[in-house]
C-alpha cells in the first residue's frame, strides 16, 4: 500500500487527501514520526482539509503530545469525533495526574498514571516509557532497566508541532535524554551520563533541573575519577574520602559504594565493606562486582554459610570464571570443618570421591550445590567408559561434588537407592534428586552436569 500511495503521490504531488492516506499506512507500519511529517506536508497542501488536521491530532495524541493535539482537533473551531475527543480527554487527565504525583515524589502513582496515559491512547510517547523507567530508578530497581530503556519508541518529532512542547517543566525531547542520563550515572556510567545531560541542556538550556543533573554528573564523575586515581595509588583511606564526597552528591550510585567497599576490603575493614556492598546490591540487586565484594568480605569474617551463598549465586552468573568456582569450593570446605564434618576427600576438581557408608552418602548429597551420583560395578564395561567421562566432568565443573557408589561394596546405599541397572546416575540438588539417568552416553551425562551446573 505503502508503495502504491508513493506512486500516485509523484502522478499527483499536490493531492492532499494521498498524502493522509500514506500517513494512515505508515502509522499501521509503526513508523509515526513519518506519518506526522507527512500529514503535515499534506496540510501544506490543504490547509482546510479537517480530516488531515483531525488525523495529526489523533497522532499527536498517541506522542502524549495533548496541547499540539488539541489545535488540530479543534482546528478553526471544528469539533472532532468522539473517539479521538475521548483519546484526549483520557491521556490529559492521567497526563496531569502523573505530573502532579511525580511533583510530590509519589513515584508509584507517578507510574500508575503514566501507565493509564498509555493505555488511554499515548502509546508511542516516549516520555511516557521514560517517565517508567525513571519510576524503577527512583525505586532502586536497577535490574533490566537498560531493557526498559531499549522499549521506548523511536520518535522524532517534528519540530513545528512538538519541539517546544514541555513535560514536566522541561521540554519533551531534553525529559528522555535527562532520564537516560540519570540511569547511565546509576550504572556508573558517568562519560555516557554527562553526555546525554550535556544534550538535554542543549535543547533546554532554562531548565533547572536539567542544568542541576549536569553539573551533579561532572562532580559526580570527578569524584568517582579522583577515588580511583588514590586507589590506585594504594592511598585508600583517601580514596574512601573522595568515593565518599560522590556519594554526596549522588547516594544512589551502586557503583561508588562498591569502590568504597573495595577501599574499606584492602584496609581491612570487612564489616564496613559488607554494609557498603549491601548498600550497592540494595540499588542494584545482580551487581557482581559488589557480591564478589561481599562474598570475600564473608570469608574474610569466617562467615562461611554466607561465602557459600554468594559465591553460589555468582557460580550461576559466572560458570566459567575458575576464581569463582574455586572459592566457592574453598569456602564450602570451611563450611564443613566448622560443622565438624568430614573433609580429608574433599579435593578441587580431583577425583571422583567414593562413598561406602549411608551416613556418608546422605551428608553428602545434603549439603548445599549439586552432587552427580555414579551407581556402578567396576568389571562392568559401560561403567568404566562413564567413570572416565567422570573423571573429566570432575576437572570442568571442581564446584559440583562427584560421587561414586560401587555396588559390590556398598549395598546399603544402593539398596537405599533402589539401584538395580548401572550404570546410574542420580543428580541432587541441595538434598533433593532432580535427575536419574540409568545407562547414559557420555554426551547424555555431559549436558545434564552442565545444565545443573548453571
């Protein structure tokens, strides 16, 4: 359709009533930015044409854009349908709702009227989807809001109807670049944050609160420059000083409170670099660098429950990082020796351990992670060929407990485990079995290790 109406559109370039029909395709095709250039040069040609004027306004409305909106629905005093009447009376009462929620800092109905503006008909607006996004930052809620920022619609609005528009005090265009902005200093990007804010004040070089962001990030961004360089340096009681005058300024930044605590961790300081690093995993709840933080601040302390934990958690952020691995196995064996429990088979990727006794096996299979059970008889050929792709698993996953049952010398466990075909494999995960493979290949067993290992 689309190619049609450019078709007749150069036979007959001054035919007002195309160029609506094209702005009418390219809005089903989502592309509304040319769909309003377009009604708008079709205007140009008909300036009196009411279904045009009727159409922009429709598709201004969807932009949130209700002021430019109302002058092409009421157009020389012309009365627009109800459909599109209702449109805009909707989107303008939740519209200011949402600024006077966001004035008074009431973020959660500054989201739910943001929300019913959307649903009521301001669809593509992208300050809408910002104002979302500056909702779960507002809240502390840091995870996926990159995502949140990749759904806001891709619009640029002409500049005859929409560029002097303002949303919440600042112009429409400068509120999205001042919400990014605020994000990428959240995330501790500062260079990304100071030039978007740079931006905004460019289009809107009155606003306060845009200039204020600005000025916030450059300090912010020296602050954090400057903490780094005495790190660096090894002058970290400095450091913290420097991270500290940027918290200040920005007590919302995850990534300043996790370099304080690095500070606080190479002074020796470990319950103030677990506060900081619970500070920054508050923020922004999958920050590895502050649950690494943590995690060694813990054993630091011969918290060892609490290591295991987070060390657990970064095992399935980060299943191929050795360190990880490896510490989470040093700190589950000082896990056990502080319950008192036996240790001396314990090795990192080693051997498969052999377990004899039922106390054994059940303490085993209890503790925290996973455990790959092998059921086998050792004269038995398929056992020995899945004995040796365990002993390689062993070496590739050294966080999972491998474990073996001959069932010539332990026929209370295999008993227990009603094991009556080897070989078998049983996976547990933290005492409970979630997987039985009885005669697997060796790709088979790979692939199930490596899917519990995640």
């Amino acid at each position: 359709a689309l190619s049609l109406f450019d078709r007749a559109i150069k036979l007959s370039p001054r035919n007002a009533a195309l160029g609506r029909n094209r702005a009418a395709t390219l809005t089903n095709l989502g592309r509304v930015s040319e769909a309003i250039r377009g009604c708008e040069d079709a205007i140009k040609l008909d300036p009196n044409d009411e279904k045009l004027h009727e159409f922009l306004g429709y598709l201004l409305i969807r932009l949130g854009q209700v002021d430019a909106a109302r002058k092409h629905l009421f157009y020389k005093g012309q009365q627009p349908r109800a459909t599109e009447l209702g449109m805009l009376q909707a989107v303008e009462k939740h519209l200011k709702r949402c600024t006077d929620a966001r004035k008074i800092g009431d973020w959660k109905s500054t989201l739910r009227e943001a929300d019913a503006a959307i649903a009521a008909g301001a669809d593509y607006s992208p300050q809408l989807f910002s104002c979302r996004a500056e909702y779960f930052l507002k809240t502390q809620q840091l995870d996926g809001i990159d995502r949140i920022m990749s759904k806001i619609p891709k619009v640029e609005p002409s500049p005859s109807c929409c560029s002097q528009s303002k949303f919440f005090g600042m112009l429409s265009e400068a509120y999205v670049l001042y919400v990014r902005a605020q994000i990428d200093m959240a995330l501790g990007r500062f260079d990304d944050a100071i030039a978007y804010a740079e931006k905004a004040v460019n289009i809107d070089p009155k606003s306060v609160e845009v200039a204020k962001l600005l000025t916030s990030a450059r300090r912010v961004a020296r602050a954090r420059t400057r903490g780094n360089d005495l790190y660096n340096s090894e002058r970290f009681t400095e450091a913290c000083a420097a991270y500290d005058e940027g918290l200040k300024l920005d007590p919302s930044s995850s990534v300043l409170y996790c370099n304080r605590a690095a500070c606080w961790f190479k002074l020796g300081m470990w319950e103030k670099t677990i506060e900081d690093c619970n500070t920054a995993l508050h923020i922004h709840s999958n920050y590895t660098k502050a649950l690494l933080r943590r995690a060694a601040a813990n054993s630091k302390l011969e918290r060892w429950a609490d290591a295991v934990r987070d060390y657990e958690i970064l095992k399935k952020e980060l299943p191929h990082d050795d360190v990880v691995a490896e510490s989470l196995f040093h700190a589950k064996v000082s896990l056990k020796k502080s319950r008192g429990e036996e240790v001396s088979n314990m090795t990192f990727g080693g051997d498969v351990e052999e377990i004899t006794r039922p106390s054994q096996f059940r303490a085993m299979i209890s503790s925290s992670g996973v455990s790959v059970v092998h059921f086998f008889i050792p004269s038995n050929p398929r056992c020995t060929r899945i004995s040796s792709s365990l002993d390689m698993l062993c070496s590739q996953y050294p966080s999972i407990n491998f474990l073996k049952v001959n069932l010539e010398n332990s026929t209370e466990v295999s008993n227990a485990e009603n094991v009556r075909i080897v070989p078998t494999i049983k996976i547990y995960k933290n005492g409970s079995r979630v997987k039985e493979i009885i005669n697997p290949t060796s790709d088979v067993l790979e692939a199930s290790v490596r899917h519990y290992s995640l």
